[in-house]
C-alpha cells in the first residue's frame, strides 16, 4: 500500500468505479473517444477479481457435486478416553466442563463396528456414529479398566480442504467475506448431498447453541451497549477522559490497549471483545490505524491465552491430552499440571505478544510492511482506513449522536465498564467460566437506566439502540457463517484428513514443527482454535510418546512439553489469522478495520514469530530432549 499523498496514485472512489464505463460508452457514440480508450476502459465492465472470483465459484461448486457424486469416503476411527467414576448412584459416569455425564451401554473394544480394522474395510457409512468401548490395560504393574469414547470420522481425501480453502480464496480475491463463506457453506453442503441450503444447512446453524449465542451476544448485546455509548457520549467522553490524564499520543494509546489485552487473558472472543470494544474511542481520538489496533487487539487475546493459562484453556484441553501408560498424564490433575509446565515452550504466544508490545512501543521493523504503511497513513493524513477499505463498524458507531440538551458524563462510560468487567471477572473465579452475556447485559440495561434517568427521551434511547444494531448487524452475519462453515470443514472430514496424512514415521526432530504446521493448516481451514484441539491432540500425544519410545530420548517427558506446545501453539496461529475465525471477525468489527485487510498485515508478524518459534522448538528437542 502506497503512503505518497499524490493524487495519481489514489484509487478511484466506488462512484468513479461504477461511471467510468458509462462515460467511455457515451464516449463511444458521441465521437469523442478513440477506438483502443474505449476497450480498456469499458474493461472495467468485468473487473478481474470479479471475473476470478466467478471462475473459482464455477469450479467449485461442479467439483462439490462431482465429489459427492463419484468420491468414495475414508473412515476413521477416533477414540477419547476420559476419567471416570462410579457415582454415589452406583452408575458410570466422567465430568467434562463440571457437568457430570453417565456412560452407558459400554462394549469390549474388540466387539465395536467402530474399531479401525473395521472401518477399513467398507466404505459405508457404520450403523451408529458413536459408541463406548472398554480394554483391559497394564500400567506399572497393576491391570485395570480403561473406557474410551469411539467415535467414526471420515474424510474426503484433499477435497476435503474445498469448502475452507473456496472461502478464504473468494476472500482474498473479493474482499467481501459474507459472499466467499457463504460461497464455501454451499460448496461443503453440497459434497455432503445437502443440496436445500436454507433447511438442511443454515436453519440447524442458526438454531445452534454457538450461533444463538452469537447473535444475542455480538448483535443484540454488544451493538445495543456500543448505541448506547454513541448516542450518550459516553464512548467519546471516555477518550477524551483518558487522553486527558493517561493517554498522550497515538504510542500510549496503543500501549494501552496492550495492557488491556493482557489483562483480559480469557483469550478468544471474551478478551476480543472486551478489549475492542474498551479501546476503540480512544485509539480513534488519537488516530491509531484501524490495522494497528485490530492487531493487537487479535495477536494479544488468544496468545496471552496460552501464556497466562488461569482460565478454562487447560480444563478444556486435559480432556483429550490422555496417554496410555503415560504416568505424568494419568489423572486430571496430573494433565492440568502438565498444561503448566508445558508453558514455558508456547513460544509462539509469547513471541506474539512481545510483537504486539513492540508496536505499541513505536517499534515496527518486526510489524511487516502492511502495519507500517498503515502506521503512516494514519501519522501523515489521519486516515484509519485504507481507501478502499470496508469497515466492519458501520457510520452510525464511527460518530456520536447526542440529542440538543443531554449533558454528557464519563461516569456513564465507566458504570456499566466496572459492571461489565466486574461480573466477567467475578462470575469466572466463582463459577468457573466468564458469563460474557451477564456482563453485556447488566452494563446495556444500566446504560439504558442512567441514559433515562439524566432526562433522554426513550424514543432517543432506542433510535441508539438501533444505530447499534445496525453497526454490527453485517459483523454479526458474517460470524453466524463463519461458524457454520467451521462446522461444514470438520464434518467434511479437513482436520482429520490432515493427520491421517501425516502417519507415524517421522524423526524426533522433525515431528514438533511437523506439528506445529498441521495445526496450523487445520485451524486456518476451520477457523477454530478448540475444535482443532479436538481433533489433533487424541492423535498427537500419543504419536509424540510412541516417537520419544522409539526415539530411546533421555527426556521424553520435556518432548511431550514441546509436541504439546506445538499443537497449542500451532492452533492459535491458524485460528488468530483465519479469514473464517470468529476472533478475527470479532477483531475487525469491534476496532472498525475491514476484514481483510487485518487478515493481510496480521498474517506477516504473526508468521515472523511463527517461524521463530519453530527453530527454538526444534532447538530444544535437539539438544535437550
């Protein structure tokens, strides 16, 4: 991107886009234009993008029907085993996410459908979907039970990357992220037959728990609180409050939200949001670019995430991290404690995070071109956008709409912010899990009350509301199929593929970066870091000691630390720079930056680090495993 402020090297607006055709065809017949002007610029007519885009479309959707068609599927065998327990009722059960679940109608593992040697064998699709099992296995001496959840996967071989691999291409050539998903939604529903969209396909998505969540979370919560702000004053108070007292120029800005992206070590989209939607009035008062911010809103949550891990990360993870025979993974306890030790190899999250910081300190040299040109335009015109770019918040959250009379107050900022922190914190160290939508809820309707209270009109209250529903409406589509998509590329089999590629004879030295980059592929593809967790660590943790026994390494222990660590890592720098993450979505929508243009300049330090990351790993087991 170019930062020379001659008007020759700007970009014609849309309206000059839409009309220069027009103008050469009027041209044409008034004499006044010669023949070879008017071929390039009638040109314009079909725009390349848009004549590549098209062609992609094509291709797409005649392979998804021919592969649904003439594709034979791959079966697999997928096994979890869990910790578990007779209840005081006598009855087998586990405890996943502090919910007690009761397992039933458990069969030997040599009698299961489900087994891989039986899956081999056909290409149909098993009776059943899923099934417990039981073995008897020896560990240190002693013999005892073992119950494990199996589970039959499959996959279309490398067409099942089309669906992901259709989005994130649409999205790099158009630039327009609701069409490129849907584009990818119908291609993955047509490699599985489903060829009526809206009732096979999008009305399960949108009735989902996840998608539920999103649209009273991120459309209904967040834009009311965000119109709100905006039609009070108080967002714009809040900036100017802290540009006041703390804030001195676009670096302690950017510091700032640093510091409020470390505080908020939730990851994913709690901390992508909180943080958003806290620093976006003063980073716009103090002219941070849009790329900037989104940045390090999105290279902070998730990272941190893995670092500073005192949140639901390990309960969640230690589930599918158990080996076999393996006695520092035995028990839940045991694998939390894992979890912890194995922190100090998440060289990528902590790599990442030191990026973040070293930009918001005015160091750009590791930033990527991207972020540096986005840097200067906004120094040297004030422009937080790219021209072309299409931001995610719409006009109505850009500027504020305080009715003739209403006194603003920053108080009206910083209540519902101390509530909404407060109950996220608080309902996390007691509850176990942050009720993101308490927090939301008790800060909409207490902004609501101090609005009505100070003498606004209720219809002025909720034409704000409605300027924040319209803001994120757009942001809140695009993750209902992001989402939906994610669901699609895990169904068609893209995770699992991806492993069953990789097979077990690989070096020591070479399988943690190995690792790292399936992950990595994986979590791009699907756009999720946890659902890649649940496909790569079963066969990771287990591939990982089998190679260390192999290998005859005088420290398996810290190897399995480092295959670990990879897989952890690896899943959040593909989800972190996924066009079809939720947290890269929520990053854009919450700073203001248009989509792709933060996938493009986040992508480049995030890889910086990445590769980093992986020379220490293979470092560490060269040399110390």
């Amino acid at each position: 991107m170019s930062t020379s402020e001659d008007p020759k090297n700007e970009k014609p607006s849309t309206e000059e886009e839409v009309y220069e055709p027009i103008a050469a065809i009027e041209e044409a017949a008034t004499g006044t234009a010669d023949q070879p002007d008017i071929q390039i610029r009638s040109a314009g007519f079909l725009k390349p993008s848009k004549f590549s885009a098209a062609i992609i479309l094509i291709v797409g959707l005649v392979a998804s029907l021919l592969i649904a068609a003439k594709v034979d599927v791959k079966w697999l065998e997928q096994k979890s085993t869990y910790n578990t327990y007779t209840n005081d009722a006598g009855q087998l059960a586990y405890t996943f996410k502090g919910a007690e679940t009761l397992i039933e109608n458990v069969v030997p593992y040599a009698e299961s459908p489900l087994r891989q040697e039986v899956l081999s064998v056909s290409s149909d699709e098993p009776a059943i979907d899923s099934q417990w099992v039981v073995e008897t296995v020896t560990k240190d001496g002693v013999t005892a039970k073992q119950y494990s959840l199996l589970e039959a996967k499959f996959h279309f071989g490398v067409w099942s990357l089309l669906p992901a691999l259709m989005a994130i291409c649409l999205c790099l050539v158009t630039k327009e992220a609701m069409t490129a998903l849907f584009s990818g939604v119908v291609v993955g529903a047509f490699m599985l037959g489903r060829f009526d969209i809206t009732d096979a396909v999008l009305l399960p998505s949108i009735g989902s728990k996840s998608a539920a969540g999103i649209i009273l979370l991120y459309l209904w919560l967040l834009g009311g609180l965000m119109g709100i702000w905006s039609r009070t004053g108080a967002a714009q108070a809040f900036a100017e409050f802290m540009t006041k007292h703390f804030v001195k120029g676009p670096r302690s800005a950017k510091f700032v939200s640093w510091v409020m992206g470390v505080l908020f070590f939730q990851g994913g989209t709690v901390s992508v949001v909180l943080v958003g939607t806290i620093v976006k009035p003063v980073a716009d008062l103090e002219k941070v670019s849009h790329e900037e911010l989104a940045y390090i809103v999105d290279s902070t949550a998730s990272p941190i995430a893995s670092v500073l891990a005192f949140n639901a990360w390990p309960v969640y993870v230690q589930a599918f991290i158990f080996v076999p025979g393996v006695a520092f993974l035995a028990t839940e306890a045991d694998r939390i404690s894992f979890f912890f030790s194995s922190v100090p190899f998440s060289f990528y999250g902590i790599l990442a995070v030191i990026g973040t910081l070293l930009l918001s300190l005015g160091i750009t040299r590791f930033s990527g071109p991207g972020i540096r040109a986005a840097h200067e335009r906004a120094r040297t015109t004030g422009q937080l956008d790219a021209p072309d770019a299409r931001p995610m918040n719409a006009k109505e959250l850009q500027v504020s709409h305080v009715p003739k009379g209403y006194k603003t107050n920053v108080l009206e900022f910083f209540i519902p912010l101390v509530l909404l922190l407060g109950i996220a914190i608080g309902t996390f160290i007691f509850m176990g899990s942050p009720k993101v939508n308490w927090a939301f809820g008790v800060a909409l309707l207490v902004s609501v009350f101090v609005a009505l209270f100070k003498g606004m009109r209720l219809g002025d209250v909720i034409e704000g509301i409605g300027d924040g529903l319209k803001g994120v409406v757009f942001g809140s589509v695009i993750l209902v199929l992001a989402v939906t998509i994610g669901s699609i590329s895990r169904e068609v089999g893209a995770g699992s593929y991806l492993v069953d590629l990789l097979g077990d004879k690989i070096s020591y030295i070479a399988l943690p970066v190995t690792l790292q980059i399936l992950t990595m592929i994986i979590a791009f593809s699907t756009g999720t870091s946890w659902g890649t967790y649940a496909i790569a660590f079963p066969l990771a943790m287990p591939l990982a000691w089998s190679v260390a026994q192999g290998s005859e390494l005088a420290n398996p222990e810290l190897f399995m630390s480092v295959c670990f660590a990879t897989v952890l890592n690896g899943s959040v720098f593909g989800d972190q720079c996924s066009p079809i993450s939720d947290t890269t979505i929520l990053s854009s929508m919450t700073t203001g930056c248009d989509l792709m243009d933060h996938v493009k300049t986040q992508i480049v330090p995030a890889s910086y680090a990445a590769g980093l990351a992986a020379i220490l790993w293979t470092i560490t087991v060269a040399f110390f495993a």
